[in-house]
C-alpha cells in the first residue's frame, strides 16, 4: 500500500514545476526551429520519484516512495523524420529501486524498513509524436528500454536505525536478475519540463539466489515478486545540445 503523505510530496513537487513552467511562457518565443533528417545528440538527467508493486508470500509489505536525483544520466542520439514525427536511441545510466516497510520483532511492532536499488546501464529505443520545435516543442513520446544492472545495495533499518552491519553492497550481485526491461512514456511541454513514466516488466529480485549460512542456505527473496515503476521530472531531454549551447551564447 502506498503511503499518502509520499505521493502528496510528489504531487507538490509536480505542482511546483508546473507552475514555474507556466511562468516562464510570459516570455515572448523565439522563430521555430527544427531538425529534419539529420542526425542529432540530446542530453538527459532524471528526478526519479519510485514505488513498486509487491506480492510476498505471508509477508505485507508497504511501499514508500524512493526519490533518486542522481546519478541518472542519458545521452540520445535523435534522427526526425519530419516536423512531427522522430525516432531516439539512448545509452546511459540509472539510479532504481524500492523501499519496502512492515512491522516485525517479537512483539510485531518494530518498524522493519529496506532501502533497495540497483546502478542500471540503459539502451532505450523510442518515438515522439508530435511538434518537434526544438524553442518550443509538444509532443508525446514512448519506447522500450533495456538495462543491466551493474551495482547493487540494500540497506536495513529498524525503527530508523541504520543496520550497518547488514548492509550488502555488490556489483553484478545474483541478488538481482542479470538484465531487466521496461517500457516507458511521456509528454514533453513547450517551456522545457518534461514528465515521464516507465515500468519494470521483469522482477527486481532473483527468487532463485541462495544464500549459505554454515552447511545450511535459504533463498531470502524466494515468494517476492517485485516489479518497480517510477515517475521521473527531467528538462528537455531531446533538444539537441549544439541548439542548447547555441542559445546560451544568444
């Protein structure tokens, strides 16, 4: 169940920009201007705002937005066919995960809370539909993307304590399946803010991983199905970065 106080903080963060958005097209527009048939590079850096969806077996779980402002970082490579309509590949990299709370102990009431994430390399294939003006675009947009998660980490708490002593941290750990994808989409508005929405098709976790203790193993993450999703705040993601200079030197 997600907590109602962490998706108002998500939708006043959403307000917020919008409002600043709606400020700034007080300012007269420049000519338009777009790139057709011509191969162009954009930049990309996500405010991830993350939940998940999770079915553990005897175990109720509530979902806590994660929010990640870095390290998400993505460079496309655009071509556009028309005014109207383009096509992106991407490569890059990307902060995902979950926070999972329940209550645990002896008595049941210790607040038992874990910080889950993995570092993803990303390749993203997509479309945009719509004005493509690099001064002022409009458009929708969507696409698939394919990740490899290379960093893991879990982090423990129990009633807001670190647990220092459990925390796991590993690259290419088995904890978690070798690749995951996702399919993604958004809206791009005419002053830069840009707002998207992407869901993990695979799990998160490896059901299978064993961990060994002495002569004994288990499998912690077996009955944990575990898809995230995100919504994520980012600024002109596909304007070319020769137009973003050429405009700062104006």
């Amino acid at each position: 169940m997600t907590s109602s106080k962490t998706l108002l903080t998500f939708f006043t963060v959403l307000l917020s920009v919008f409002t600043l958005n709606s400020k700034a097209q007080d300012t007269p527009p420049p000519k338009s201007n777009h790139i057709i048939k011509k191969l162009y590079v954009s930049q990309e850096t996500e405010m991830i705002f993350s939940f998940a969806n999770i079915d553990a077996d005897s175990m109720n779980f509530d979902n806590i937005m994660r929010w990640s402002p870095v390290f998400n970082l993505m460079a496309h490579f655009n071509y556009d066919f028309s005014e109207n309509f383009g096509v992106n590949l991407g490569v890059g990299f990307r902060n995902v995960g979950f926070i999972a709370e329940t209550k645990g102990g002896e008595d049941g009431n210790d607040d038992l809370k874990t910080k889950f994430r993995t570092y993803n390399f990303g390749f993203p294939v997509g479309f945009r539909v719509g004005n493509l003006d690099q001064y002022r675009p409009m458009f929708f947009y969507g696409g698939y993307e394919f990740e490899v998660p290379f960093h893991y980490k879990e982090k423990p708490f129990i009633n807001g304590d670190k647990q220092k002593d459990e925390k796991i941290t590993a690259y290419f750990s088995d904890r978690v399946n070798p690749t995951t994808q996702a399919l993604f989409a958004g809206v791009q508005f005419p002053q830069g803010f840009n707002v998207k929405f992407k869901y993990y098709l695979d799990e998160f976790f490896n059901q299978n991983y064993e961990k060994f203790e002495g002569n004994t193993s288990y499998k912690p993450y077996e009955g944990m199905d575990v898809n995230v999703f995100y919504f994520s705040i980012t600024w002109y993601p596909f304007q070319s970065t020769k137009h973003y200079y050429d405009l700062k030197k104006d």
